[in-house]
C-alpha cells in the first residue's frame, strides 16, 4: 500500500470577479513509505501548491489524496492535530519556530503536545538535537537569536522529533549557503532512509545529489517524474491516537503572559474594577433595605401617627374626592388589632399646632416643632438615642427632650449650651363654637408656661427638623383640667378642652378629622409598617413613615443608577478584555499556525489565551476583594456622616440568599464566564480556515 496515493488532484484559485487560475492542473502521483523525493520547478509551476495539499495545509478544489488508503476528505476535524503531530513534519521555509522561546522548548513542542511526559519529550529533544549539529550551548537560546542554518536545522529537528512517516520540506535551503545547504540536505537524506522526505526546491544541483526521485512541474502539470534509486514501500504501522499534554499549554500561556505584562496589567485593572462594583452594587442591594429601617427607627416619634377614615364622595375615577374624618372612637377600640398594638388617644393638633412660639429670656426662638411622644416610659421611646442629659422620670409638660437639630439651633440663637435651660411656651389658639341656636361661642386655648430641656437625642440625619418632644398623657391631663371658660358658661357646666376636642363632631376641624396612635411597645417598631391592620377605609399618616418611604425612594433611584452603571461597567470590561484578547491572539497568530501545523487541537491553543486571562482573572479576584472591602468601609463611613446610614453596603461574602459562600461562588463563575467569553469569542473569529491561510498571513 502506497503511503500517498493522488487521484486528479487540482487547485484553482478565484483571482478577480470573473478570473480563476489554475495553480494545480489534474495530477495523478504515488509516493513509497521512503526516500528522498525533490518537487522542482519555475517559480509559479504549482509545486508549492502540490507540496501544501500534500501536507495538507491546503485543501484542492477537485480530486482527492490518500494516505495509506484513507482519503483526507475523510478526515474529521479531530484527527487533524494527531495528523500533523504523529504522522507528518513540516520544515518551512521561513523556519516558523517560536522565536520568544528557547531551541530546547521548540523542538520538545511536538513531543509535548502529542501527550509524551515531559522528562521523556527532553531526552528525545536533545537526540534530535545531536543528530542535526546544534551546539549544547545554544540549547537555552531564543531561537531568534540563531543564525539561519541554526535555526533551519532546529526547525527540522522539531520536525522529526515525533519520528513521522512523512517529512515535508518547502524549499529547506534557499536562504543557506552551500556550506549550511550541505549540512540540512545530508540531515534530511539520513531521515529518508526511514521515512518519506518530500521536498519543494530550485537548486538543481543540490537536487540532483541527494534525490531518490525528482517530479518536475510546469504550468501546473507534471513534465518529468524520474526515480534515480529504487525506494522501499513498507507495510503501514499502527498509528496511534495522540494523548493530551498540558505542560506545554502552561509554559506557553506564562511566557505568553510574561512577555505582555504591561497589557495583562491593563486587562487586570478593567476587571478589578469591574468586580469591584458588581461586589459593591450586590453588597449595596443587599442591606440597603435592613440599612434603611435600622436608620429610620432612630426617631423618637417612630411608631406615632394620626388614623383618619376615608370616604369617596363626587363621582368615581379621577373626578373622585377623598374626604376625611376622624374615626368613630367606639370602632377604633373593637378594632382589636389597632387597639392591642397602639394607644388611641384624641388628637390636640387643632388647638396646639406644631409651630407654637418659644422664648428664651424674651428672645423667640424660631423654627421649632413640638412633637407629642405617648410617654418618655422606657417601654414607649427608644432609649438608646439619647446623647445627653436624661429622659424624665415622670410624665410633665415642663420636662422635654429636644433632637441634636434643635439643641444645635437653640444653641445658636441663645449663644449656649440650651441644656437643662428654662423656655417659655407663649401658645393661645381661638376656637369657635356654633350653638343649635346658631350663636358663637368663641374660646382660646392658653399655653403659658416654662418648659426645661433635659435631654437629648440623636436622630436619622436625613431631611432633619428641629423637634422638641413633650409627653401626650401629661397634655390630656392638662386639658381635662382646663375649662372652656365661654362655653360652659353657655351650658351652665364644666367642660374641659379634653371634653371640647373629644366630644366634637368628627368632621368638624376642632376633631383633627384624626386620631393619635402611639405604639404600646417600642420594641414591636414592625407592626408600624403593617398597613394590615388597619381597614381598607382607614388611612394612617406617619411623619417618621413618610420620611422612611422618601428614603426609600431616593436610594431606588440611586440602585437604578448603580446598576446602570454597573451594567456599562461589565459592559466595558468585556469589550476591553475582547480587544486585549484579539489583539494578543493577533500578534501571535504566528505561534498559533505553527502549534497548528505540528498537531495541537484549537482547544489546546485557545486554552493559552485562556490561562492567560484567567490568570488576570485571579489577579482581579484577589485585588477586587480587597478594594472591595475598603471601599465599602469608605463608602460606609461617608454616608454614615451626612445621612446616618450605617452599612448601607454590607458585602455579602459569607452567607448570601441564606446560603453559606453562595456569593463568592458567583463571583469566581462571573470570572470565569466573563474571562472564557471574551477570550474564545475574538479568538474563533479571527481564526483563518485553513492552515496555509493562516501560514500566508505570518
């Protein structure tokens, strides 16, 4: 059986629009397992083209090539690299050695790649090595720095160094001298003895010594197949299947790396801080809501608010109105889950508004809000904000606690420290009764007396009002002490204000249209944003809920614009990390035809590039990490100081969705997502279709 049988092998080749030429005309050959066959011809006679087809670089337009009976249009994608690894060598006339590696490295390739252990792949290496005359001392040179017989003699080295069947030579001494031309063709007439030697050349006379059988091409077609020395066909040996090897791919890959460090570098920053927002943006969204109710429960008011019922009146849809009224108090108490979790007390808003008139030493201090809390009982206030002074043992209205806002205000206006200093509450509101007879009775609430600071607390700083704090039961006790003076005089009896405001007709203004809830524990601050207990008819209004929900929805904004940016971010990166990927692929698009051409898969070479990113890829991991927690306790500190947010990002390295190392996995996967697609992506597309393709383009 002939090693290589060709039947009507041609090749044409589109030049134009409407131009083919015809490089390879209808050519019928057959080739002995050994001996020295020489290919000649004038420069365009197609015996590049015949000796590429043949080392199957090329493929041919018509006809076909068999090797030991199996034709290479059978061929699978997969048995190409054991083909050029096990069965054939090429020596090219440019050399094609990995010329940013050693001349050892180079030719132990093949033998690496074809899966042999590495102490193994060196001692063949340096057999090689002997056999061709090149010096022990060159052995750890860079083949760039050969000279040109040097390193034609390594590039066949590395070509027999597997013991192929076929050797393939393209024109091995047309950049030597005589001298060095000598040297490779008495290398490459030793080899023929075992295996086939088939080369393209134009020195005649170097030819016409040392060949076993000269073809001779002309415009494509064969003119002359003279056999001078009669050649031996050996029976085909069994050709084994290629093993996989690894250590190579990691030489490469970390001299890869070494070589393009400033880049690697420039790649690692992308991704470092591409990692670094996504583990601050998940950290963001993590406890962003915990940070905001933990926040939001640092006002001393938490959990008070007026209850008014709501009732649709003019129409339906949008010319509907809502009017609202105080809630009959006898519903309010049989409302079991509203009455068990807060105290229902009548609601002074009418008579004592919130901006009341304080004095100190006669000077008005304005600004201030006078704030009801149920109690300053331990059970009813947050006792954990307070800074300074103390809450009051008892329920007065001469003891108050102001807020840090207030205390720095009044320390502004009164030029000292405000603490345990006496105010004067100057307050008087006229109210208007109309009788069944139609008259009016006028009356005005007075509130005339000096109140003490002596306390106070620390709230959210965010929007943040002045607010003094008296206690609600010591203001009902007031006012069922008060009488109506004008008013009970009209009904010869006593009516107090407590009467006045409470017995008032629900829609009337004097009522609030609203009562006052307090929560009864301070500790049960959930049941203040559990809108289930009240009915739907019922609308409850909170000050410290309203500033919760505008919390709420100043950082949805903001977790809008994180993750926007986020995604341009990733965005970004993948780009970077493509184009660094193609361009790395670009400049060695050299070393990838040549690990092509002596038997690695594409896998192979693309797992190269991939070590390579993902090294970056682990560089990022490690700094993201740490950037990420430094920043996080940065971005921390910041907002903690001008919003009193604290661990508003909280990264979630250790338990995550209630998992354990949930997100740290999801990081190294995004990595290796994130480093696969953008290596392999630019990679496959720039990938020529044929191996001579790849090779013309060096």
């Amino acid at each position: 059986m002939k090693t290589l049988l060709i039947k009507n092998l041609t090749k044409r080749y589109q030049i134009g629009k409407d131009k083919v030429f015809v490089a390879l005309k209808p050519t019928n050959l057959s080739f002995d397992s050994t001996g020295l066959v020489s290919i000649v011809g004038k420069s365009g006679s197609g015996k590049s083209t015949l000796i590429n087809l043949l080392a199957k670089i090329d493929t041919p337009s018509e006809g076909e090539i068999l090797y030991y009976g199996k034709p290479y249009s059978s061929f699978k994608k997969s048995d190409n690299p054991h083909f050029f690894n096990k069965e054939i060598g090429i020596v090219f006339q440019s050399y094609n050695l990995l010329d940013d590696e050693t001349v050892l490295l180079n030719v132990m390739l093949p033998a690496l790649i074809g899966g042999t252990k590495k102490v193994i792949a060196k001692e063949q290496a340096l057999d090689v090595l002997e056999k061709v005359s090149i010096p022990r001392e060159l052995f750890d040179t860079k083949a760039s720095k050969l000279s040109g017989g040097e390193r034609q003699r390594v590039a066949i080295a590395r070509a027999i160094v597997n013991e192929p069947k076929i050797v393939f030579c393209d024109e091995p001494t047309g950049a030597l001298d005589s001298t060095n031309s000598e040297k490779v063709m008495d290398i490459l007439k030793e080899i023929s003895k075992t295996s086939l030697v088939i080369l393209v050349s134009h020195n005649l006379q170097i030819v016409k010594k040392y060949s076993d059988r000269i073809i001779e091409l002309e415009d494509g077609l064969i003119i002359q197949d003279q056999k001078i020395n009669s050649l031996v066909d050996n029976i085909r040996p069994t050709i084994n299947k290629r093993k996989s090897g690894g250590s190579w791919i990691d030489k490469l890959a970390s001299n890869n790396y070494k070589k393009r460090f400033k880049r690697n570098m420039f790649s690692t920053l992308a991704l470092t801080i591409t990692l670094t927002m996504f583990n601050l943006v998940c950290g963001f969204l993590n406890n962003k809501d915990n940070a905001i109710m933990n926040a939001c429960y640092k006002q001393l008011d938490f959990g008070s608010g007026t209850i008014s019922e709501e009732m649709t009146i003019g129409g339906n849809g949008l010319l509907s109105l809502t009017k609202s009224t105080r809630p009959n108090l006898d519903d309010l108490l049989n409302k079991t889950e509203i009455s068990k979790k807060y105290n229902i007390c009548v609601n002074f808003s009418s008579i004592l508004t919130q901006n009341i008139r304080i004095l100190y030493d006669e000077q008005e201090i304005g600004d201030l809000i006078f704030t009801p809390v149920y109690s300053f009982n331990r059970q009813y206030i947050d006792s954990s904000l307070l800074v300074d002074g103390y809450f009051p043992y008892e329920d007065k209205l001469d003891y108050v606690v102001v807020n840090t806002t207030a205390f720095n205000l009044m320390k502004s206006a009164i030029g000292k420290n405000p603490l345990n200093e006496l105010l004067f509450i100057d307050h008087s509101s006229e109210t208007i009764y109309v009788t069944e007879d139609e008259e009016y009775v006028s009356d005005t609430f007075y509130l005339n007396t000096y109140i003490k600071i002596v306390g106070v607390v620390k709230e959210i700083n965010y929007l943040p009002s002045p607010k003094i704090y008296y206690c609600h039961s010591a203001l009902e006790e007031y006012t069922k002490e008060v009488i109506v003076t004008n008013l009970s005089t009209y009904y010869n009896k006593d009516i107090t204000w407590y009467d006045r405001v409470l017995n008032a007709e629900n829609h009337s203004y004097i009522s609030s249209y609203s009562y006052l809830l307090f929560l009864k524990n301070i500790d049960d601050k959930t049941s203040a944003f559990d809108k289930s207990v009240f009915p739907s008819n019922y609308s409850f209004t909170s000050q410290s809920l309203i500033l919760t929900d505008s919390l709420f929805n100043f950082l949805e904004v903001a977790e809008y614009g994180v993750i926007l940016f986020l995604t341009i971010t990733i965005i970004g990166a993948v780009l970077i990390l493509s184009i660094m990927s193609f361009a790395n692929f670009s400049d060695d698009h050299k070393e990838s035809a040549i690990l092509t051409s002596i038997g690695a898969r594409e896998e192979e070479i693309q797992e190269i590039y991939l070590q390579e990113s993902m090294a970056n890829g682990i560089i990022a991991l490690v700094l993201s990490t740490s950037l990420s927690l430094l920043l996080s306790l940065l971005i921390n500190w910041a907002i903690s100081r001008f919003i009193d947010l604290h661990n508003l990002i909280k990264l979630p390295f250790v338990i995550f969705l209630g998992h354990k190392f949930l997100f740290p996995l999801i990081i190294i996967l995004f990595v290796i997502l994130i480093t696969s697609l953008s290596t392999i992506i630019p990679i496959v597309f720039s990938k020529k279709k044929s191996v001579k393709g790849e090779l013309q383009s060096l």
